[in-house]
C-alpha cells in the first residue's frame, strides 16, 4: 500500500513511528512541489510517474531537484516539518503510529492555507456568486473539502490563545492561579459564561499590576518567553480572521467577540512580559534555562 503525493492536512507538522515493517518516503523540498504540477496546476499522484517527462504534461518537472529518500525500519521516526510535500509506500507489511498537530510556528501557514482553499472554492462556483448565501455556502463547502471552516479556525484559535493567556497571566500577574480547566468545559452558553470571566479576571489582574513590582526567576522567565513569543506569532492570525467577518457565520457572533476579547488581553500580557524581559537585560539577570518547567507545561 502506499500514500500519493501530498503535504499534510492543514500544512499541520507530523512524525510516524514504526512498530514494524519498513517504508519508503519519498519528500521534497519546499516550493519543489511547484514544478512538479501538470500544465493544469495539479499535483501528480507519483512522482516517480514516467508521465513527468512528458514536457508538454509537465512542463516544468525536468527542473525539479529529485526528492530525498528515506528507508524507515521499525523503530524508526520519521518527522515531516510543515507544508514538505512526501509520498509513502509500505514496503512489507506495516504497523506505523502517526501524529499531527500544529503550533506558533506554523499557525501562519495553516491560516494561510485554509485562505487558498477557501479562495478555490469561490473560484469553482463563482457561477453562484449572485445566489443568496453565497459566502456561507463556500465556507460549507470549504468545510467538507479542507476539513474546517472559518468559523472553527477562529474557535480554534481562541481555545489555544486562551490557554497561553491564562498560563501567561499566572506567570506574570500576582494573584490566585487561574482555573482554564473549568473554562474550556460545559456546553456553550456555559463556556461563553465562564470565557468572559476568565478574561474579566485577568484583565482586572492587568489593571492592577505595576511590572517594576514583579521579579521572576531564570525558569519563570524562560517560560514566559515562549508563551509571549506564540501569542505574538498567534495574534496576526486572529486579527486577520476577525477581519473576516463577513464569512463566519451568524451562529459564531459569541466567538467574533471573544477574539476581540483575546486579541486585546493578549497584547497587553505580551506588553507587560516584555517590560519585565527589558527590565531583566537591564538589571543583568542571570536567565539560567531550566527546561524542566517549561516540559511541565500542559499543553
């Protein structure tokens, strides 16, 4: 069995473990994938097709670099980073663990992805653009062919940007722990409920906060760091969906404000933990990393 051509969903990362068996990938580099398409901008199924030296077909392929192969044997992992298109086949019978996720690095890309397809399919059907719901029936469509819509990328945006806020604040901010457990569970007017008075909590610990009060240790500070450093990678995706309001749906006006809510108490924690980074190199502040603390965080 094998797996065609293909980047992975959401241009999300992944790694595969075999438990045994061997495969053989087949991976590119990035942007290569460009000139392995058809005359009519598709991707091929097989890259070791011998239609690609079809010239009139392929009209770019013969300036291609061959894509690297890997022999994984069991017990091997194998990691594909973000948007590296690959190819999979199963060289005897397989038992493989696969995982995909994604995080500050390339939540970018997968916004920028899920632009493309959407843009795709207004193209397919632009023929209905005057019908009634125009918007609305792409971002169904755009639904069963990407695998999320709009309005999800924006519920997941929030679910994660809540998580490093009040990870953040918690850090930061002197006050009780905050209690994102709770926040995240329940149904939707539950959730709705306790999101605001998450935020309520921790914009008024905003308020009350002097960051020439706040000293923090090397492992606090470090840890500190790579939550400021993915809401800053986090947030111009958020703004940039909010300003696609005109596609979310009527249904996703709780999360409309709820972004707002995040994108503002974001920025403002990321000010205050820079200031207290500023005060830091100024101070001299020996930053010993301590990666133990930054391995408990849940994430």
């Amino acid at each position: 069995s094998w797996t065609p051509f293909h980047a992975d969903v959401f241009r999300s990362y992944s790694w595969s473990t075999n438990i045994c068996g061997r495969k053989r990938w087949l991976v590119c580099y990035p942007g290569e994938e460009e000139l392995l398409k058809d005359r009519h901008g598709r991707l091929p199924y097989d890259v070791t097709a011998a239609e690609l030296e079809d010239v009139q077909l392929y009209p770019h392929a013969s300036r291609a670099r061959r894509p690297f192969e890997i022999i994984q044997e069991a017990g091997d992992t194998i990691f594909i980073p973000s948007g590296w298109h690959h190819q999979v086949e199963n060289l005897e019978d397989t038992i493989s663990i696969n995982h995909n996720w994604g995080n500050a690095c390339n939540v970018d890309i997968m916004w920028k992805k899920l632009q493309a397809d959407f843009e795709e399919v207004k193209s397919e059907i632009s023929d209905c653009r005057e019908m009634e719901g125009f918007h609305k029936q792409c971002q169904i469509i755009l639904k069963a062919h990407s695998g999320m819509d709009y309005h999800e990328m924006l519920q997941f945006l929030i679910t994660i940007g809540l998580k490093r806020c009040t990870a953040l604040g918690d850090l930061l901010l002197p006050s009780p722990p905050s209690t994102t457990e709770h926040t995240l569970q329940g149904s939707k007017a539950e959730k709705c409920q306790n999101f605001e008075k998450e935020y309520e909590r921790l914009r008024e610990r905003l308020d009350h906060t002097t960051p020439a009060r706040l000293t923090k240790s090397s492992s606090e500070l470090l840890l500190s760091g790579g939550l400021i450093f993915e809401l800053l990678c986090l947030l111009p995706v958020l703004d940039s969906l909010l300003k696609s309001v005109p596609f979310l749906n009527v249904g996703a006006l709780s999360e409309k404000h709820h972004g707002g809510v995040l994108r503002d108490t974001a920025a403002r924690l990321c000010v205050v933990g820079l200031k207290i980074f500023e005060d830091a190199l100024q101070n001299r502040i020996d930053l010993k990393i301590d990666l133990s603390s930054y391995l408990s965080l849940s994430y």
